[in-house]
C-alpha cells in the first residue's frame, strides 16, 4: 500500500507541472497529498512543514542558492559575464564548444544546483545560436552532470564504495566510459548540429587569464568547499562576498539582494525540502525497497526499479545510493550488478522534478519543464541503451 501512496503522490506532482502549475506549487501540493495518504493529520502536516521549513538543511541550502544567485547578479553587473564569453571565444573559438565545456567545467565541483552557476556562463553564447529556452536548459542540465557517474569527489561515488567495499578509484574508472558516453551523446545531439560560428583559432593564454579574472568568485568556493573541505554553506557565501565587497560602488546592492532572495526560488526549495521530509517521516522511501524485494521481482527488475524510484522521488544521486545500496547488497554479485543500479538510479535523478539543477535551469531561462522533459527522453534514452551495452557487454 504504501508504494501505491507514493506513485499517487509522485503521480499527482508530475500530472501538475504538465498542466503548467507552477513547479514549487506542484511539489508542495504533491507532499500535502503524501502526507494525508500516509494518515497525518492536519496538525502533524502543519508541524511537519514548520519543522522542514526551519531546518538548517534547509536554511543552509537557500544561503548557498541565495549567495549563487547574489554572486551571479554581482558578475552580471560588473561585465564578467562579458568576461566569460570572450574567454570562451578564445578557448574555444567555435562557439558552440564552449556551450558543452563550461557547464562541464562547473560539473567538477560538487555543489547544489551547480546548473546555477553555468546558467548564466553559457546565455551570451547560447543567444548567438538563438537556442530556445528548453534547449539552453538541456544543455546547460546535461553538461553540469556528465562527471556524475565517475568524479571521486561526488559524495554517491565515495558512497558507494564504502557500501559495497571497493576503492573510489575502482568504481570511478570502471564508470567513467557512462561518463564519455554521456558527453558523446551530449555532443551528437545537442552541440554538433549547430553551425560552426567562429574562426577556428584564439589566443589560448588571454582566454585563459580572462577565464580566470571572470571567474575567480567560483575558484573562491572551489579552494574553500572543494580543496580545503570547508562546509559549501562557507564557500557559496564567501564566493559571493569576494564578488560583491571588491565592487559594492559599482553595483546595485538592493538589485542583487533581490536577484538572491526571490520568493518564487526560496519557496521552491521549502516545498522541495518539506517533500523529502514528509518522505522520511513516513517512511515511505525506506518502504520502497522492501517493498520491491517482498515481491519476488526478477533480480534485474530489482536492481533497476528501486534505485530508478528512489532517485525519481529524491532528484538526488547520493540518496539513491545511500537509500538502496544496503539493501541490495546481497544483488551485487559482480561489479554490473553495482553499475546497473547506478546507471538506474541515476537516470531516475536525471527526470527528476525535485531535482534541483533541472529545475532552476527552467526556471532561468523560462523554459516550460514539460517541453524540456520532452526533450531530454532521446539523450536519456541512447544513454540507458548504450549504458546498458557497455555494463553486459562490456564491464
């Protein structure tokens, strides 16, 4: 019973962004509905919500969203945007490169809704293609993640390896071809159908210093959060501040605080948060899985269905893994067992509603979510079949 509450739930989420309802309404709605079907009554709902909403994993995550998009109000009106398109120019003299790279760039640091920080990298040059807002959003989505299944630094890879007792670097290289066929599809279907604007060559070392002097505030949280392990709370704001203090006379400090608190984000991340904790006050995510095993489900069906559920209810690489892996330890018999149901649980995350990096791309570049949902099936498609290739045919 309770994974049918929770296909209801997920069910009635989904079929409200299809109707356009608003994404932070649609996921808000979709806990109410999870809660009454798991028996809470008002009361609990309503204590339930205050206890998520004032949460530091909360609190803590709107600063680094707020100090991202403080940061990138701050670049915006000093002209490092600018910055960065010209350095982009130089590294990558055909533009369209630079629309797979810098988002690709940013997907090495580890960060919530890292799409955020590419977003506003890759507009100038994607406006020179006049790409649509659900493309720019694709491709901005499915750049930032190609390091996902491989990076040792993504907290799911260092996970998984404590759980089912192999080294980072193991799993890490016997994942990285998903990663470069990731990138390939990516490629194929998105960068190389565009036309070939650019001369071909650049000067590589001023596009390089100029790369560095645009994007020093993102290095800021690179040596802070990433090199030094300093909580990304830390980080996110301290990237901010050595954007913003150096040019408080030459911005609009009330612009950026708008740009960095809008009410239509905040209360998307709430509603997001308060989703998840109606998940774990339930139980109903850790009813999942074993609810899967008790139905005597082929093996495969298993390793595939429950990650894929977990990371389409949580947008979260790190929660399927966590979540699942345990419980389907005695499956993983051999290392495709394990990259099956990474590969699943990931393709989960990657349609996400609740995941983050989708979701604050839409809302960026306005693209409507259901078109970009259209959009993503073919890559993610190709993606799945060749993963699935390479982990039978080939692991």
């Amino acid at each position: 019973m309770e994974v049918l509450y929770l296909v209801l739930s997920f069910a009635v989420v989904i079929a409200l962004i299809w109707l356009k309802i608003n994404i932070g309404l649609s996921i808000f709605a979709g806990s109410l509905v999870l809660a009454f079907l798991f028996g809470m009554s008002p009361p609990e709902i309503a204590v339930a919500l205050y206890r998520s909403a004032t949460s530091w994993e909360t609190l803590r995550l709107v600063l680094i969203i707020a100090s991202i998009m403080g940061m990138t109000s701050v670049v915006s009106q000093i002209g490092y945007l600018k910055d960065m398109e010209r350095a982009a120019s130089e590294l990558f003299p055909k533009a369209k490169y630079s629309l797979a790279m810098l988002p690709a760039l940013i997907g090495l640091m580890p960060m919530p809704a890292g799409a955020l920080v590419s977003a506003p990298m890759i507009e100038p040059v994607a406006g020179r293609f006049e790409m649509d807002p659900s493309d720019k959003t694709l491709v901005n989505y499915w750049f930032r993640h190609v390091w996902e299944h491989s990076w040792p630094m993504y907290q799911a890879i260092v996970i998984a390896s404590a759980i089912v007792g192999l080294s980072i670097r193991e799993i890490s290289t016997k994942m990285f071809p998903l990663t470069v066929l990731m990138a390939l599809i990516g490629y194929l279907i998105f960068i190389r159908p565009l036309p070939d604007e650019g001369s071909g060559s650049g000067n590589r070392w001023a596009g390089f210093w100029l790369l560095l002097k645009s994007t020093y505030p993102i290095l800021v949280i690179i040596l802070i959060s990433i090199v030094l392990g300093i909580d990304m709370v830390y980080g996110a704001l301290l990237g901010f501040l050595s954007a913003l203090l150096p040019n408080i006379k030459r911005v609009n400090v009330r612009e950026v605080a708008t740009h960095a608190l809008q009410p239509k984000i905040v209360f998307l991340l709430i509603s997001i948060m308060y989703f998840k904790y109606i998940l774990e006050a339930t139980g109903a995510v850790e009813a999942l899985p074993k609810a899967m095993l008790a139905m005597n489900l082929p093996v495969i069906l298993i390793l595939m269905l429950t990650p894929f559920i977990v990371g389409l209810m949580t947008g979260i690489s790190f929660a399927y893994v966590g979540m699942t892996f345990p419980l389907l330890l005695p499956f993983f018999k051999s290392f495709d067992a394990i990259a099956l149901a990474y590969l699943s649980g990931y393709m989960g995350m990657l349609f996400s509603p609740v995941h983050l990096c989708l979701v604050f791309s839409a809302e960026y570049y306005g693209a409507e979510l259901r078109r970009v949902y259209l959009k993503l099936l073919a890559p993610a498609a190709a993606l799945f079949v060749l993963g699935l290739t390479y982990i039978f045919f080939v692991l």
